[in-house]
C-alpha cells in the first residue's frame, strides 16, 4: 500500500482555493470539534501555541476521518522536529521564519528520503505508515509531503522570488504579524503601507505558481488577498472563536441586568 493521497496538495495543485482555521488550543478534544466545524484545512500550532509532540500527535488522531485536512506549523525549521511531525502523520507541514533559498533547499530536503534528502527511515514503526502495516509507504512517501513556507521579515522579503524558484517548496504563507514588525509597523497589519506590501507579496507568490497563503480574520483583507491569489488562508483562530463568542452571550446576558 503507498502513502495515502494529500488532498490539501493535490487541491493547491489543481488551483483551488482552500480555507482553514488556526488552532492554538492544543488539546485533541477541541481538534475534534473544529474537524467538524467544515473548514478545508486545520493548523496546528507549533511555534506560538504549548503544544509538544504528543500533543500534536494527539490532535492528528481527533482529526483523523475529518475532512479538513490538518497542518502542522513547527516551532522552527530544525530537521529534527520535521522528522517527528511526519512520523506521527502529518502530511503537510508549515515553516516559521523562512529567510533564503538555501534555507528552504534544506526544508525540501528535511521533508525527503535519501538519497532526495535527510528524513530518517524510521517509518516501520510509526503511526504514519500505520506502524509499519503500509509497506510500500517509504519509497510514495515523498511526492506526498506538502511543505509551505512562511516568509514574515524582511529579509525574507528581500530574497522572495529565490525562495519562490525553489523546487519542492508548494506554498509560501505570508505572515503579516511579523513582517509588520519587521518592516516597523508592530500591531499595524491594516496601515496602508503594510496592505500595499503584504498584496504585492501575495501577487508575486502567485504569479510564480506556487500558491500563496495567509491569516486574517478581517473580511476586507480576505477579500483583498484572495482578489491578490491567495488560495490557502487562514479566516478564523480557534481561540478567537471560543472567546468573542463568549463575551458576546456574557455582554448580553449582563446587560439585560442594567
């Protein structure tokens, strides 16, 4: 049996336009819920979220049998935590802080077998080839793997189109909290100058033919960057969700008392 089919890669392929939530809660029993809230994809947070290997392992289990396709953004771009997370099953990886080509060459090569890359082949006896009942899941596992990269700073900035021409690099996620920061509008993701360079980034993913991805939960900034080809973003973060929701029915259940 080969390694199962990525839906989320092959749909990128295919031009479509996915959406996805973040999740930063950390614990299976949300990620359960969120798998059926209906979102195309779900983002498990490594990098500003306490979760550890097991408790990604954990979400990537609740998941399983959703139809939303789950993400796994790591902590940092270490060959070391890439391995783990493919070993406990995820197919689609997003990387923090990309800087260079050279640095996403390594990130290719962290997420395939030798002789292609550097992956270790412990997969008979992990849970992503069903603990080495899927045999033939070492020599299909590579055409698999989707790796997206995040580009937030300006040096970042400044090299995108070489990031853009590395091969096996399928998405560059555009983040706009950081690359505010970065280019010295901290907090200011809507300032004018800000919109203007994060959709022109967007444009030059796109129209290099990887795809182009982003968080926002502004509407205005959806529509923009989707009208720039973005096609995997990110409209909602779970923490977001439980907690305006719950000032809402707290507000209005207070105010009746007044």
């Amino acid at each position: 049996m080969p390694a199962p089919q990525n839906p989320f890669k092959k749909a990128l392929a295919d031009g479509q336009t996915l959406f996805g939530c973040w999740m930063s809660i950390a614990e299976g029993y949300t990620a359960e819920i969120m798998g059926g809230a209906g979102f195309d994809w779900l983002l498990i947070d490594g990098e500003h979220s306490p979760n550890d290997i097991r408790s990604i392992r954990d979400q990537m289990v609740a998941l399983k049998g959703s139809d939303s396709h789950p993400i796994v953004r790591v902590p940092i771009g270490e060959t070391w935590i890439i391995k783990q997370v493919l070993d406990v099953g995820a197919q689609t990886i997003l990387v923090p802080m990309v800087e260079t080509a050279e640095q996403a060459c390594e990130l290719v090569r962290a997420c395939r077998y030798p002789p292609n890359g550097t992956r270790g082949v412990g997969y008979a006896v992990g849970r992503v080839s069903d603990f080495g009942q899927m045999e033939n899941y070492g020599p299909t596992a590579d055409d698999q793997i989707c790796l997206l990269v995040q580009v937030e700073n300006k040096t970042g900035l400044d090299n995108l189109d070489d990031i853009l021409s590395v091969e096996g690099v399928d998405g560059v996620f555009i983040g706009p909290a950081d690359l505010s920061a970065s280019l010295g509008y901290l907090g200011q993701t809507m300032h004018p100058d800000m919109q203007k360079t994060i959709l022109d980034a967007i444009r030059r993913i796109s129209d290099s033919g990887k795809a182009a991805g982003i968080l926002t939960p502004d509407d205005s900034m959806i529509q923009s960057s989707l009208d720039a080809g973005a096609r995997f973003v990110a409209v909602a973060m779970d923490i977001a969700l439980l907690l305006n929701s719950g000032k809402a029915v707290a507000t209005k259940w207070k105010d009746k008392k007044s």
